[in-house]
C-alpha cells in the first residue's frame, strides 16, 4: 500500500480526482494498520486500540513520509515556534489549518480534527 501511496504522491499536482480519492484511501487505512500495529492487539479490543491517533501524531507520520521538515509547514500555522507547539501536542490544530494541511498534504482535512 505504502508503495502504490508514493507512486501517486509522485504525480504531484497531476494526480486525477479519483487517484486523489485513492491516496486518501490508502493513507486512513495504513493509519488504522499502525494503530493495530502499535496496540499489539491482532484481534482487536475494547478499548482505545480503534481510536484514529491524535491530529498531531498524524502530521508528524506525514511530514516523516513525506519527508517533510518543520519549516515546510510553519506557513500554515504563522510561524515556526507555533508549528512546533502544534508537532508537541500543545497546542490544537483550527479548523482553517486542518484544511490547509489537507491541501498540503493531499488527504482529507479531517485527520487533522480531533475524533477523526
């Protein structure tokens, strides 16, 4: 999955609507798979093993994907120290941001809110 994730981040701007619909796809289901992975539950329990990770976490597994630095996103969040605060889990990502971060990254802006 991951491999079929890269060929199309490849693409770039040039990735159809429905490979766009694909990667989106792909990237909440390998979030699930690591939330799995990382319970070590293979059956699957009752408790937070199913919960989506925090927004913070699923920007940082981005940026590491993507291989992307701090300094690539600080636009998003007005500045550096408040990316950071943001990466750290101190601070909440707006609504506005989660959209940009979603653009940025080409994934739906809800795995950036809370609850996702």
């Amino acid at each position: 999955m991951l491999a079929a994730a890269e060929s199309m981040m490849e693409k770039g701007d040039e990735l159809p609507e429905e490979e766009e619909k694909l990667l989106a796809l792909i990237v909440l289901l390998v979030e699930a798979f690591e939330v799995t992975v990382a319970s070590g539950d293979d059956e699957g329990s009752d408790d937070e093993a199913g919960e989506p990770p925090a927004p913070h976490i699923t920007l940082q597994r981005l940026m590491y994907s993507h291989d992307i630095k701090l300094e690539d996103v600080a636009h998003v969040f007005g500045n550096p120290h408040l990316a950071r605060e943001v990466l750290d889990g101190k601070r909440d990502i707006s609504k506005r941001q989660a959209k940009e971060l979603g653009k940025f990254f080409r994934v739906p802006a809800k795995l950036f809110s809370p609850g996702a």
